[in-house]
C-alpha cells in the first residue's frame, strides 16, 4: 500500500490570512526659508539647483530676500528655479516646514504656527531652557542636522562640515604664513631642495583625516597625536601611507610643537575639549609659528585659545599666531551651502514620498534619531539631562 506524499504541510494548506500592501501616498511640502540671524553665519540650507529638483515634483518653496546672497545665489536665480521670493519675514516663518542653518531665536520661534516642522542645526550648547520650552509650546516638530544618521550610522552633516574644517585648516595656515606681517614667508610645500614645512595635528578624527590629506597633498610633513590607538590606525589606513604617530605624551608633543611651523587643534570631548597644549608649550614655538583652532566650538586644546571672529580672526601670543574662529565652514559659505544642500535635499523628497514627516520618521531610523522635539514633546535624553526637562524615548511615541 502506498502513502502519498505532499509537498505541503498541514498548517501550509489551511486558508491564510492575506497581507495587503499600504501604498505610501505622497504629500506635498511647503518649505520656508528665511534668512540667517545667527552671528558670522553665512550658509542657506538649499541652493537654487535644490529648489528646482523640489517645485519640479510639485514642492512650493518660499525664501526671504538676500537669504542666498552671502552664499553668492541671487534672488532671481532662486526665482528663476521655482521658489517664491518675499520680504516679508513672518509670510516665510508661517508655512509649515522651516529650513535654517542656525537655530531660530526665541522671537522667530513666536512667528512659527503651531505644529510646524522644523529643520536646523540644534547647537546644544549656545542654547537655553527657553528655547526649548517655546518649542513645546508650538507643539513644534524639530529635527537637528547633527543627530540625523546615514546608512552606515555615521552622522552626514557632522561629517562634511568636518572635512571642509579640515581642509580650509591647512589652507587658512598656509595664507597666514605669507600674508599676515607677522608670517612666516613660507610655503607649504615640499619644494626641491628645501626642507617640507611641519605640521602637527593633535586629534585623529574627521577634521584630522582631511587635514592631513591636504597637508600631505601640498607636500608637507605631517605628525598626528591623539589617545586613541583606534583612530590613529584608521587615519593611516585611511591616507594609505605611513605618517608619524602618537599618543598624547608631553615630552612627545612638546618635541613636535617645538619643531613645527603649523599646529592644528581637531580634538573632540563629550562636553569640553580637553586641553592638552599648555601655555608653557607654546611658548616654546618657533616665533612666527601658526595654531589653528578648529576645536575652539568646544573650549579649544590649546590652553592659550580664545575665540576670534571672521572680521577679527587673529591674535598674537607668546610670539605665535592663533586663528580660533568657531564656525570656519561658514568662511566658505558656498561649498558649505552645496554640502547641507546635497544632504538635504534627498531627506526632503524621502518625506514627500513617505508621505509626510510622520511617515518617514516611521520608516527611516536615521531621521528619527535626528528627531529631538515630537509635536512639542522633547524626545532627546541629551537635551533632557542637560537643561534637566522631562523627556520621552520617540521609539515608545512612534513605532
């Protein structure tokens, strides 16, 4: 007698419920861009080729007058790419969706309607309790640059402003050397005959990475010292050559601040930057010698820093120069704008697509984790801990 054997199980052959698609229905964005307030900041959230790709999938963008002009996009160039052109700074604060470098004041946050969604740079630390508690009350939807990760959980918005840090570090150097009374006269450069310039670079990280590429690049020579035996090895695959390396030991750093002619903060801290150049080490550079702060957002690790501005960059003390200017990215304003802009614009139409802002925090971990206010409740441990407000973890709020 024969058994038959079927391919199917049991369980296989009952009637199954059926899973139907959700088809994601567009929305329509609104997009406000007004001009920035915030001191020496330069840059516009989106540039006129970004405007277009927008109004050509049906977007309305609005900006104020002269927002672009620091970035060298005119007026017409924007109109010309489908936004709506105002003077009027209300009209732009009132549509639904918000883009700005800088964090609004407390008296644009007053211009907002309630349940607006807005994209910005949070700048944790230059804000207060008001800031966030005038949000709340909006019942404001906000979401910060530097929170919002990529794919491979690297956050992109951090990142390119550190390569542009980076890279304008060495140039900024180089322009001081010859430009300034008190330079130098030398170029950074390995030319023929003549000994490479010496640049110490105290840090491992992105800011380091581009720096030293550019150093290496004009022909420089180039020591890094940082802790992390981690980032130091990453650096020397990353730059696919062998370049001197240390940990931060004062007899060592001395030696090599002594010796240079640049020297380049790029160190990190969770909350200040750790100071690991005395001024009695500096005081025993070369005269003429150049610092470059670019850790100076966050204290700065030279003990002698002090924070200058664009119009204002430089001082002189114990004989060396100092550039300690915060936000160097926004020097060039044009290359910085097309960066945000190139991050931006993607997450903008992945919205539209989603949806909507509710829909496309439920689909994409990365924009979510750049979520720190969910119509007017705080959703950021770090902000919360920090101004001490009651917070709520957005996977609990939107899942």
């Amino acid at each position: 007698m024969s058994i038959a054997i079927t391919p199917f199980t049991k369980e296989q052959l009952m009637p199954q419920e059926e899973k139907l698609e959700v088809s994601k229905r567009k929305s329509e964005l609104f997009i406000g861009i007004p001009s920035e307030t915030s001191y020496q900041e330069r840059r516009i959230c989106l540039t006129p080729d970004a405007v277009n790709t927008l109004t050509h999938h049906g977007h309305r963008v609005m900006i104020e007058s002269g927002a672009g002009e620091n970035s060298s996009y005119t007026d017409k160039e924007y109109s010309d790419a489908g936004a709506e052109i105002t003077h009027d700074t209300k009209k732009v604060f009132s549509c639904p969706m918000i883009l700005k470098i800088g964090a609004p004041t407390i008296d644009e946050i007053e211009m907002m309607n309630s349940k607006t969604i807005l994209i910005s740079s949070i700048q944790l630390k230059t804000k207060s309790k008001a800031y966030f508690e005038a949000l709340s009350k909006k019942k404001i939807t906000a979401l910060a640059f530097e929170y919002i990760k990529d794919e491979d959980g690297s956050y992109p918005a951090v990142r390119s402003t550190s390569e542009i840090a980076g890279t304008a570090s060495i140039l900024i150097a180089a322009e001081l050397m010859i430009t300034n009374d008190f330079g130098k006269g030398l170029l950074i450069g390995n030319i023929t005959g003549v000994p490479p310039t010496e640049i110490v670079i105290i840090g491992a990280g992105t800011v380091a990475e581009f720096a030293a590429k550019t150093a290496l690049g004009l022909g420089a020579s180039v020591k890094v010292f940082d802790n992390s035996i981690t980032k130091l090895r990453r650096l020397q695959n990353t730059l696919n050559q062998r370049i001197f390396t240390s940990t931060i030991q004062t007899k060592a750093l001395t030696k090599a601040l002594r010796r240079c002619d640049v020297a380049i903060g790029a160190l990190r801290g969770v909350e200040r930057c750790p100071v690991v150049v005395s001024e009695t080490m500096v005081e025993h550079m070369k005269k003429g010698a150049v610092i470059v702060d670019v850790s100076i957002d966050t204290g700065g690790c030279f003990e002698t820093s002090e924070v200058t501005t664009h119009e204002k960059p430089t001082f002189i003390r114990s004989n060396v120069l100092h550039y300690c200017v915060p936000n160097i990215a926004s020097r060039y304003s044009k290359t910085a704008s097309l960066s945000i802009s190139n991050i931006l614009t993607p997450y903008l139409m992945q919205i539209a697509d989603d949806g909507g802002i509710e829909s496309a925090i439920r689909c994409d971990v990365g924009l979510k984790n750049g979520v720190y206010l969910y119509h007017g409740i705080l959703t950021n441990k770090a902000v919360g801990d920090w101004f001490n407000l009651p917070n709520n973890d957005i996977n609990l709020i939107v899942f």
